[in-house]
C-alpha cells in the first residue's frame, strides 16, 4: 500500500467513525439539557478520557511544545509540572462541592451554576458574556489544526482552516455532548498510543544524558529559571503562575461542567483518578520541544514546531509515512477533542443564560443551541483568518482573563458553606480580569500567565478581606 493510499484510507476511516458516533449521539440528543451535559448515563472512565482530551488539545499536543523548544526546560517546568499540580488540586478541591451544588439545582452550565449559588440573574449574565472568552482558544485550536492539514495534505493553511471548521462543527451540530464524549473517547485513546510512541522513538535525542544534553544547548536553556527568556525567568513565572493559573482555568465551561456528567458522587474518584493519570501522559507532548531543539532543527514560526520535527523525524521511508499520516490525524484529534468540548458549551452557555433570560423562556433551546454554533464558527474562522504571530499568547490573554474572573466566585461558592455577599464575589472577579489584562496589554508583564496569577492572587485577597468585613458587621 502507498502512502497516499494508507493516509486516504485512514482519513475516511476516523471521519466516518466519528459521524458515526455523533449519528448515535444525535438519536441520544432529544433537549438542551443532552445536548449540554448527558442524561447522566456516562461511565465515570469515559468522562474523565473525554476530560483529559478536553485539558490536553492542541495546547499541549502542538502549541505548548513551541515553548519548550524555545525557553527550555522553564517551560517544560511551568506547563508539565505546575501545570499537572494545579489540574490535580483543583479537582481534588472543587469536585465533589461543584457537583453537589449543580446536582441541587439540575444547573447546565457554569452562569447557570452561578446563578443558582448567588441568586443574581445579573451576575450570572455578567460571567455568560465573560465566558465569551473562550472564543480566543477556539482560535488557538482551528489555527493550530490547520497547520497540522497542510503538514498532512500539503493544503493552503485557509483552505485547511475551513476544512477543519466544517468537520468540527457538523458533528457536533449533530451530537452534541454525546457526539463530544464518544468521539473524545476514541481520540483520547489515539493521543494516549501516539503520546507514548513519540517519547519513546524521540528518546534517542538526549544521548543517555538528558541534563548533559541541555546543557550543550546552553546554559539559560538546562536552567530550571531561564535568565534569557522574557516568559519563564523566577520561581513565580515559572512554578507559582503556572499552578495558580492552571487551577483557575479548570473553571472554564468546557472543563468543570463535566463534572455534571456524573452520575453521583461515588463516580468521583474514578474520574479524577482517570483525568489526572491520562492528562499526565498527555503532558509528556512537551518533551517533543526538547527532541526538536536536540536534533538540530532550526524552525522559524514557533508554533509548527511539532509539524516540523515530524516531518524530520518520519518523512524519507514508506513506514515512515505511514506513522506520519497516523500521528498527524491523531495530532488533529487533540485539537478537535478540545473543540467540540468548547463549542457544546458556549452554545449550551449562550442559549441557557444568555437568550432565554434576555429574549424568552419559550425559545426552542435545542434548535437556537445548533444556530449559535454556526455563530461561533463564523466568529472563530474570522479570527483565525490572519492569526496573530505567537497564537498561544493570543488565546492565553483571553482565557487566562476568563479564569482570573472566574476562580474566586466558584472556589468561594463551593468551599465557604455559609452566604456569601454579592459584592464579595463581583469586585473578586472584577478584580481579577482587570488587573490581568492591565498588566499584560498595559505594563509590560509579556507572560500572560505571570500577569492572570497576580490577578488571581489579588482577586483572592479582595475576596478574603470582603468575607472578614461581611462577617464583623453581623458581630
């Protein structure tokens, strides 16, 4: 069999797979409420499979390694293990509060979660509109897919972006979070085989020697603090940012709602222990920057890194070609399990706490939920039309926003039982966001990371000091 033959072959064959899947999640999709988070029929191994694929995507599977090719191992430090600690933490915290509150009041989506626990329709607007934010990293994913098609088929990267688009967004039009986790669950098995194979056949690059063979790079790049990069320099851009910012963006729509897909709280531990044990396998991605910068490549656009040291490392052989087509589509599947996640939420979002407050109660949520995807569709394609240089700095202003506003009303929603005053949680959030994108766009703090910390950091603080004022004026 040729190449061209086998990739043919395996394209068609995971393409009708997945119509396949989200034809089942359709027949499974009768009202906004499938569509959005089940009918709680899902084991607790499927749904944390889909969650770790929802995490991972095409951040840590082909941005991400882009970072740690240039800064080294700081950025390896700051994404791997920060990054994996604060996932652990924030779940190990959040999980079992966030769902009772959501199972109390049958809540869809993160507003509506929110409206429920503070009683305030204009709060809850206030985070819907908020949430918007998350278009950024749909931006990130549709350009980071395309990049990927024109490694596989050699297409025009507008053409690629289009085609990414259509197929992404027709088969969750169909499905919904059906077609989301039974298809994340195919790809996340792809990402797990294709993530283990890559670390071992580029393990070679280190020569034995895995200090020694940084070191010989340079200095700046073996160091756990890089004096020479602008992103990962001390402890706090390199260890604290990345654990607190890496916590608060579990608080996105398309991460924490799946814990509404359990069942009950006894499915909890399964599903942390599978989320954490797949999402750490998943972080070894990163190790591909080293393997690029290790055999010599000198790659220009630091977002197709991956793409490049794949086509290094597997072009030139028949078998080579043919892991290389497989990768590649499993490399797509990354992206697109983080895309289907975010897309069933912002229409669930938009349709739940945006149109049926503001317009009316009466709409037909189903039929509205599949018309603001080809909203987000048109908005995202747009966006990624002429991308931005550095595309992971890009989505992280605006997600990194998202979580500094986010983490404080959810943490003290869940962890403090008693009533939580409004103002507390609203000048928390307002906080957060403003004092990130004031740092980032304003006063030099080139680390979006670095910047969303010290927002969160400030929001917790105005939080605390308003919870100790609410509670001396009943004193």
């Amino acid at each position: 069999m040729t190449p061209e033959i086998f990739k043919y072959s395996v394209v068609i064959a995971y393409v009708v797979a997945i119509y396949a899947l989200s034809w089942v999640g359709m027949k499974r999709t009768q009202s906004v409420a499938s569509f959005s988070i089940g009918n709680k029929d899902m084991h607790p191994v499927l749904i944390g499979i889909t969650l770790a694929a929802s995490i991972s995507s095409t951040a840590t599977f082909v941005i991400n390694p882009g970072f740690v090719y240039v800064h080294g191992l700081s950025a390896f430090l700051h994404y791997g293990v920060a990054g994996s600690l604060g996932i652990l933490s924030a779940f190990v915290v959040l999980t079992r509060g966030f769902l009772r509150v959501g199972e109390a009041h049958q809540a869809l989506t993160i507003p509506q979660w929110i409206y429920y626990r503070y009683n305030h329709r204009g709060f809850s607007l206030f985070f819907a509109f908020l949430n918007l934010l998350s278009i950024t990293f749909v931006v990130l994913i549709l350009v980071g897919c395309s990049y990927l098609v024109t490694g596989l088929f050699g297409l025009d990267q507008k053409v690629a972006l289009i085609g990414v688009l259509v197929f992404v967004f027709s088969y969750v039009l169909m499905g919904g979070t059906y077609a989301h986790a039974y298809t994340n669950t195919v790809q996340g098995v792809m990402m797990i085989l294709v993530t283990v194979f890559l670390v071992v056949t580029g393990w070679q690059h280190f020569g034995g020697d895995v200090g020694g063979a940084l070191t010989r790079i340079s200095t700046d790049y073996a160091a756990a603090f890089n004096p020479s990069s602008d992103l990962y320099f001390d402890v706090f851009s390199v260890f604290v940012s990345g654990f607190v910012v890496t916590f608060a963006l579990m608080m996105q729509p398309h991460i924490l709602t799946k814990v509404l897909y359990l069942r009950s709280e006894k499915d909890i531990k399964v599903f942390v222990g599978t989320t954490v044990g797949v999402g750490a396998i998943f972080m070894l991605m990163l190790l591909i920057g080293f393997y690029a910068r290790l055999a010599g490549l000198d790659i220009e656009t630091q977002d197709t890194v991956v793409r490049e040291y794949l086509l290094f490392q597997f072009s030139g052989s028949l078998w080579g070609e043919l892991v290389l087509t497989f990768i590649f589509i499993t490399l797509l599947a990354a992206g697109m399990s983080t895309l289907d996640g975010i897309l069933v939420s912002l229409s669930a979002m938009v349709v739940t706490d945006i149109a049926k407050p503001l317009v009316s109660d009466r709409i037909d949520a189903l039929a509205l939920s599949r018309w603001v995807l080809v909203g987000v569709g048109i908005v995202g394609l747009a966006l990624a039309w002429n991308p931005p240089p550095i595309i992971g700095l890009f989505a992280q202003k605006g997600v990194y926003g998202l979580a500094a506003a986010s983490v404080v009303p959810v943490v003290f929603g869940v962890l403090v039982r008693r009533h939580v005053p409004l103002g507390v949680v609203f000048a928390s959030a307002i906080t957060g966001i403003v004092l990130h994108l004031v740092l980032n766009l304003f006063l030099g703090v080139s680390n979006p990371a670095v910047s969303a910390a010290w927002g969160i950091i400030a929001s917790f603080g105005v939080g605390a000091m308003g919870l100790l004022f609410a509670g001396a004026d009943k004193h």
